[in-house]
C-alpha cells in the first residue's frame, strides 16, 4: 500500500509599514512570500523560513539606504494553514555625506566626463540608493569608453557606511588610460570610389576614437541606397599606437534598377496612371537616375533626373540635370511645358537649400489668349523641417521662402521676380488631437501677368489650398469670364483632426485665401469635415467641403494622399 504524502502547507504573508517601492521590495526578497504556495512547504519548513525573514527584510531594505530597521514578526496558526504578518518600521534613512570622483590618466581634462561627475546622480544629502550608485559607475565607464578610452576603469571604488551615524561616504578614482584614435578605413569594395567613399566618413584618421561613429557611418551608408549590406567594424585587437584601424563590409545592391507601377485618383489631376524607373547606381562615382511616367486626365508628365553626389560632405549635397515635359489643362487653361535645369541642393535632417538655373519653353491657352513663351530662369530656394515624425507627425513645422525670376533679353522674353512663402505646422495639444495649420504667400514683380505663362502665374482652389473649390479655380479673370490667374497669391488654413479608432481619425477645417492681380484681399472661403485612413506612408484624405463665399454654397468632395509635413 503506497504511502500517502502529507498535504502541503498553505501561507498567507502580510507586510505593512513601508511605502510601495520598498514593499515592493521586500517581498522580492522575502523568501517565505516567494514559496507561500510551494507543494513542499511543511510546518518545519513554515518555521524556518519565519525565521528567516528577518534577515531578508534587512538585505530588502538596505540596498535602498535603510540599515537599521524595526521589525516584528508573528506567525500564526489558523485553520487552512499559517499567516506570517510582519510589521517593518524602515528606521531613519541612511544620507550620503561625501561623493569624492577623481579623474586620473590621459582623460584627466576630458570637457565629457568632468560634465558626467559633475551630473553624477548621487549627491550629498540624498538617501543611498545602491541601485544609482551602481548604475552611476557604470555610465561613467561606458562614457570613457566612448570617448575613445579603451582602458578605462575604476581602480578604487569604495562605498562605506556608517550605520550608526546613518551616514555614506563615495570614493571613487575613474583612471582613462591612454585615448585611442582611429586609424586607417578600409575596404575591398569595388562599388564606389575610394575617393567618394572616403568622403561618407564622419571621422578623420587620428580624430578621438569613438564607436558611436561607426554606428553613425553605418546608418550613413546605408541611407545612400547603395549596397545591399553594410558593416562597419573596428578592429581594437589590430590597434598600433592607439590607434585602431576600421574595415567596411560593402556588398553591391541586390537590384540596381526599382520599377514602379501605380493607379491613382486625385480630385485636382482626376484618375492617373504612373510608372517609375530609378537606378540607385549609375557608376562608381555615386550617380543616380530616375525617371517618370504619369498620364492623367488634366496632367500629363514625363521626366528625367539625373543626380550626382558633389563638394565634401556627399551626404548633403548634390547636384541634379533635369529635364521634364508637362502637358496640363484645368478651367479655361491648357498648357504645354518643356524645362530643362541644372541646381545645385543642400538637403540636410532640418535645413535645405538650392539654387539652380532652369530654361522654360511653354505653350499655352488661357481663355481667349494663346501665347509662346521662353525663360531662362535662375532661383534660389531656402527652407527648413522640424518634427517628430515626418510621415506621423505629431509636433512639426516646415517653412521655405523661394526667389525666381528672368531678365528679358537674357534668353527670357520678359523681366521678372517671383517670391514664394509657404509654411506648415502641427501641434499635439491632447491626446489624440492634433492642430494642423498652413499659409502660402506669394507675389510677382511684372508688367502685365499677360506676359507669364500660366506655369508662373498664381492660382488658388482645389485640394491642397482651398477647398470646396475646383483645382486653379480662384484668380483673376479676364472679359470673357475665364480665369487666368494673378501676380499675387494669399492662402491659409486651419484643421482638427481627432483619431477615433486606431488609424482613422475624422477632421473638420476652414480654408481661406486668394489669387488676384491687385493688392485686393477679397478672401474665398471653404469649410468642411474628412476622414482620414493612416498608412504606413501617410495618410489617406477624404473631405467634403462647401464653398461658404458663393451664392449657392457648393459642395465638393476631395480626395488626397501623402505625409503631414
């Protein structure tokens, strides 16, 4: 006959007298607590353990700075086990009275570390905290060694505590050693240019060894679109006299060419069809090339660009051929346009810059006016983004300010300056709202407006300006009714939005704005209400808006997609 086992012991543990984080604590280490449904658990092994927790208390409470504490424990009989009770009464805090960090070693004088001593997150008078003393040598030893001290270390490291006086004391003696620097960059690739590669470098041979810029180099390269795989490695096992040589890892891209094909829908441009080409890597000298397809009901367009990696810092700039053929009509308006450019761009994370020369040839109808016009135009573009999230912006701005213009008889049949202002900013104010505001300003130094093609004259209307409108359907008209744009151009708008569901949100606005030929601020008016759809490339923008300015208030419904900045 088998031998029946004795039935295990249930315990019910009780702590009071400590706030949460040392309760917390407390019962992390209290053993009794942590086998109180063991299977195992018999009355010897109760008793133990009661015993035992005493001392478990204590080694719970001291790390966090209480050496001297109260406790009273009773365990007690009761009818479906035992029930342990122990009330703690912490005793006063440990303080710490001195925090003393020397720097020893070529590191001596580093600005980075006497910062972090200085900020080191023990300080006199606060209750001794094992866990921040702990995590504070470590942060600044990581930080050597990310300033290049390889050998740094913590010779002398004392905690002493006094527990009858309740006082600590931190002694603590960081010796960097001697600074590495970064030696040699190297690499079998055959994919760019030496020369150009080195040129990605955010380092120079002999500069302070640091490994977050080999992270930062990867992250560089890999945004170039060039290879397929990238992997930066520095090599402290080869280093010669400190310094450390670094090799690149570089594979060619998978596929050097990406084609695109895509159906879409816009309320400005009607149904469309695209297709994209784009060479990622033209040659070893870091060329790109893309080009464009689009057939749509009102915008036809083909293009090339061609775009080379230029000056010292590749990252950054570059200078792009382009040439382009357009074929629009809206309202009263046709037009035919071949350009042809040369710029030269900044595009940095927040900052932008540009300036190029472009030659514009456009045949055009606007009402009953045809016209065959010819510019040489050179412009300069200034701009800058600030945000979050460029795509799921939940706090952002964007500003640019542009300048064109032509000099008749300098190729161009006219003189002119244009000067565009357009800003966009969003603000988060609560939890799922978010405040979206734009403006657009515009003005144009000419003779006659007559004299611009329509490409060049300012309009108003449509989805991305005012709403309620139809596309370039505000601006200055001519006797026949027709509109063919103005030299002055105001527009403005304001948009709640309000996420209810996971990605769909509902959004209400006001637009407002307008194209003329004067300095007149007669303001056409849109309000509505949309929905919105986030992908992970933006969002999809449905509106329904009414023209509130005209007689009979129209509605018009529109339809976008794209990021918020």
């Amino acid at each position: 006959m088998p031998v029946r086992p004795f039935a295990a012991e249930q315990v019910e543990v009780t702590v009071s007298g400590v706030e949460e984080a040392l309760h917390k604590n407390i019962l992390a280490r209290l053993t009794i607590y942590l086998h109180r449904e063991s299977e195992r658990l018999q009355p010897n092994t109760v008793k133990r353990l009661h015993r035992q927790a005493e001392e478990d208390i204590r080694s719970a409470l001291a790390p966090l700075g209480y050496y001297n504490p109260v406790i009273k424990g009773i365990l007690s009989k009761i009818k479906d086990g035992w029930h342990a009770e122990y009330v703690v009464d912490k005793g006063p805090p440990v303080r710490v009275e001195e925090v003393a960090i020397t720097l020893a070693g070529a590191g001596r004088d580093n600005p980075a570390l006497l910062e972090a001593i200085a900020d080191f997150p023990m300080n006199k008078g606060d209750i001794l905290n094992q866990e921040i003393y702990e995590n504070g040598k470590k942060k600044l030893v990581n930080l050597a060694f990310g300033e290049g001290f390889l050998d740094a270390a913590l010779p002398q490291r004392a905690l002493r505590v006094n527990r009858e006086k309740n006082s600590a004391a931190v002694h603590l003696v960081l010796d960097t050693g001697d600074r590495y620097l970064f030696g040699k960059t190297t690499s079998d690739q055959q994919i760019l240019r030496p020369d150009l590669l080195n040129r990605y470098l955010p380092y120079k041979e002999g500069e302070p060894y640091k490994p977050a810029k080999l992270f930062e180099l990867q992250a560089i390269l890999y945004r170039t679109d060039y290879f397929s795989k990238v992997a930066v490695r520095g090599q402290p096992e080869r280093a010669a006299d400190h310094a450390i040589p670094v090799e690149l890892d570089l594979a060619d891209p998978e596929h050097r060419n990406k084609y695109g094909f895509g159906l879409g829908y816009a309320t400005d441009t009607g149904a469309r069809g695209k297709i994209d080409w784009a060479n990622r890597l033209f040659n070893s000298h870091g060329h790109k090339a893309n080009a464009t397809l689009q057939l749509a009901e009102r915008e036809n367009i083909i293009s090339f660009l061609y775009q080379m990696p230029v000056l010292k810092d590749p990252r950054y700039y570059k200078v792009v051929g382009a040439v382009s053929y357009q074929d629009k009509n809206w309202e009263d308006t046709t037009t035919k346009l071949f350009t042809s450019a040369v710029s030269l761009e900044y595009a940095a994370p927040v900052y932008k810059f540009g300036t190029g020369l472009e030659l514009r040839d456009e045949l055009y109808d606007v009402g009953d006016t045809s016209g065959d016009s010819t510019l040489l135009v050179p412009s300069l573009n200034i701009g800058f983004i600030a945000a979050d999230n460029i795509l799921e912006t939940k706090n952002g701005l964007q500003a640019s300010l542009g300048f064109l213009g032509g000099v008749d008889g300098l190729v161009s049949d006219v003189n002119f300056l244009q000067a565009t202002l357009n800003g966009k900013g969003v603000i988060t104010p609560f939890d799922n709202w978010r405040l979206i505001g734009r403006g657009s300003m515009g003005a144009t130094l000419v003779d006659s407006i007559d004299s611009l093609p329509p490409s060049l004259r300012f309009y108003t209307g449509g989805d991305t300006s005012i709403r309620g409108y139809r596309y370039k359907s505000i601006g200055t008209k001519d006797p026949s009714g027709a509109v063919i744009g103005g030299r002055y151009m105001v527009v403005g708008s304001v948009e709640l939005e309000r996420v209810v569901y996971k990605e769909w949100s509902v959004a209400t606005f006001w637009d407002g704005g307008t194209a003329t030929d004067d300095l007149s601020l007669n303001f056409f008016q849109g309000v509505g209400a949309g929905i919105r759809f986030r992908l992970p490339f933006g969002q999809i923008r449905l509106d329904v808006a009414s023209a509130v300015t005209e007689d009979d208030t129209p509605f018009r419904v529109h339809f976008t997609v794209g990021g918020d900045l």
